[in-house]
C-alpha cells in the first residue's frame, strides 16, 4: 500500500502534537526539532516502499514520544528559566 501525501501530514501532526505535551522545556524543543528535521530531510524521498519505512518509522516514534510523555509527566520538575 502505497502511503499518500495525508497519511504523511496526519503523521507530522500527530508527532508535533504529542512532542508539544512533553512537560519539560529540553525535552519539548528537542523532540518538535528532530520531528521538523526528520521530515525536512526526507521531504524529496519518492520510493512508495522508502516512504513506507519511513511512515512506520515514525508511527515508532509516536508511540516512543506518548510513552515518554506520560513518563515525565509522572515525575515533575521544577520549570526552567526560559519557560517563564
């Protein structure tokens, strides 16, 4: 199956959405940078089944950040200066 130009935004999305929930500062720039990097540098990749590694690769990595996410949100920390 062949993965169409939604399926890949839905992703996107999806990962800044979850990346976003991260509640430390470091933790949350880090993981929204490496999404938009991963993306930008696989923007010209045109193989159906490249493009489908790459889909489930990053279905992963959702799963990955949401298990992060609930993690650190099991343990607060104190807020950084640049969060205000």
């Amino acid at each position: 199956m062949a993965a169409s130009t939604s399926q890949v935004l839905s992703l996107y999305r999806k990962l800044m959405k979850e990346s976003n929930k991260f509640p430390s500062y470091n933790y949350r720039t880090y993981a929204l940078r490496r999404v938009q990097d991963a993306f930008r540098a696989n923007r010209s990749v045109e193989d159906p089944k490249v493009v489908e590694q790459l889909l489930n690769q990053g279905r992963d990595n959702l799963d990955m950040i949401r298990r992060q996410v609930a993690i650190g949100k099991m343990y607060p920390t104190q807020k950084t200066i640049v969060e205000g």
